[in-house]
C-alpha cells in the first residue's frame, strides 16, 4: 500500500466520525466530502447519518476521481486575453 493509499483510507475513515460539520454541497453530492471543491468527475465512496434533532437522514458522500490531489493538479484553462481576467461591459438601461 502506497503512503497517498493510505492517507486516503484515513481521510475516508474520518468521513464516518460523529459530530463532523458537513458544507450543504458536501451532502447533496455537489462538493467533494474530503476537499470541499466543486465535483465535475466523481466516485461515490460512503453513506453518512446526519441527526438533526428527532430526524435522522442517510447521505452518500462522493469524493473527487481519481483522487482530489489529482484533480486540482489538473492545468486550468488559459483566460482569454493572456493572464488578464474578463471584465464585463456595462448593461445601459433602455426606456424613459
């Protein structure tokens, strides 16, 4: 077993860990459950139970695929004017 194999286990075994505070993008599968960044290729990996109060829900939790050290080591595309960002126009408004 590699040490990233390992590391991974562990970061998913604190997944199941009482009490942990989740993001609302974490538990509707938008976000990574272990990094928290915006999923766009994933894997599920577990279902967690959340109490709130009397109620009790079951989510299943997706990470990033293949890994989230992977994903966000992905290059990032090239913003359209070089390094400069894009700056919208104006709207005018129209009408009296």
């Amino acid at each position: 077993m590699t040490e990233d194999e390992r590391t991974e286990r562990e970061r998913m075994a604190e997944l199941q860990t009482p009490g942990r505070k989740w993001v609302f993008g974490q538990l509707q599968g938008w976000n990574c459950a272990l990094c928290a960044a915006r999923l766009y290729a994933d894997r599920p990996t577990c279902t967690v139970e959340v109490d709130y109060g009397n109620v009790t829900e079951t989510y299943q939790l997706y990470v990033c695929a293949p890994a989230c050290e992977a994903a966000h080591a992905a290059p990032r595309p090239a913003q359209p004017d070089g390094d400069r960002p894009v700056i919208p126009a104006p709207r005018r408004r129209t009408g009296a």
